[in-house]
C-alpha cells in the first residue's frame, strides 16, 4: 500500500512512451480537436455579437418611445 504505486499511475506512462504517430485515430482527434475548438470560438463570437445588438436595440427603442414627460404640446 505505501511502498507500491496505484495501477492507475503506472499504465498512463507506458501509453507516453509510445510514438504519437503509432497510436491509432491520433491525428484524427487531433484535428477534431482544432475543429471544435475553432467552433466554440465562432459560437462565442456569435454570441457577443447576438448580445451587442439587443443591447444596441434596447437602447434606440427606449430613447425613441418613451419622451421626456414635459416635452408633450411644446413647440
């Protein structure tokens, strides 16, 4: 129990030792990888930009229907 590593920590290290180009499908999730990564980043910026224009929006709506309440039959 003290003296002996968990088997958890010796097997991950033999997989390290393997050539990255050994292992199968690899490359593959390498690059599924970038893709979501690329994906997520687009779906933030869509949605920051979804966000600026309903704050935008809100902002032209509420200073063009609600008049200051003294500005009503004054020329």
């Amino acid at each position: 129990m003290y003296g002996k590593p968990a088997l958890g920590t010796v097997l991950p290290l033999a997989g390290m030792a393997a050539a990255p180009e050994a292992i199968p499908g690899l490359p593959l999730a390498k690059a599924l990888q970038a893709i979501a990564g690329a994906g997520f980043v687009l779906y933030c910026l869509t949605a920051c930009v979804l966000i600026s224009i309903r704050i935008r929006m809100r902002r032209r709506i509420a200073t063009k229907a609600l008049p200051h309440p003294g500005d009503q039959g004054q020329i």
